[in-house]
C-alpha cells in the first residue's frame, strides 16, 4: 500500500496560494459602506472595462480627508492610471449620488504632477 499522507502537504502547496487574502475592488481599512461605495462605482459606466484587475493597492488616504484606489489600465500599460477617489472619509451615503468618482489617466497624470508641484 502506498503511503497516503504524502499527498496531503502536496495539496496544501497548491491550495495555499488561492486562499490568501489579495487586493481587489474596495480593499483596504475602511468601513463596508466606503468598501461598497467603491466597488458599485467601479461597475459603473464601463470602468471595469477600461482597467484590469488587480488593482495598484488597497484603497488609501488622498491629502487630509479623501481616499483614492488606484488601477492599471485594461493593457497594463506602465505609467498609465486610472483612479476611483472620494471626498470625504465618513461612512455617510446620500441616496441616488456618487460619492465615489472615475479619474482617468491624463486628468490623473497632471492632478498629480500639480499637487507634487504644490507641496515641494
């Protein structure tokens, strides 16, 4: 009879990797409501189609009270992205708004070379 328990570590070598928590849509240290408010605006108008997942990172702060979840575009191109950001960091959600906003690559490249700009 062959032995039965080597076949046990050999599954969790290759089961290990898919269990592990990765970066997706809305992850990050933040609330459910700010994880789902990302997440519906990422489905909406046909963001997802321009990007790829995963995205550049958890969502993070942006200056002293907005948040930002950056993606790479659908080609992967270096030097381009596209960004879902957020005004505000509290919970509160007003029915029928966007509280959460598509930023694409050219208004994001020269958002971001002003603000370094800014703050040198």
């Amino acid at each position: 009879m062959k032995p039965v328990r080597l076949v046990f570590p050999w599954l969790f070598v290759l089961l290990a990797p898919a269990c592990l928590p990765g970066q997706d849509v809305g992850s990050g240290p933040f609330s459910a409501t700010i994880r789902n408010e990302f997440v519906r605006s990422y489905f909406r108008n046909n963001f997802h189609i321009l990007t790829s997942l995963p995205p550049s990172g958890d969502i993070k702060k942006l200056g002293a009270t907005g948040l930002v979840q950056e993606f790479p575009d659908a080609a992967k191109t270096a030097g381009v992205k596209y960004a879902l950001v957020r005004a505000t960091l509290t919970d509160s959600v007003v029915a029928e708004t966007d509280s959460v906003l598509h930023v694409y690559p050219n208004t994001y490249s020269y958002a971001y070379s002003s603000l370094i700009i800014l703050f040198k």
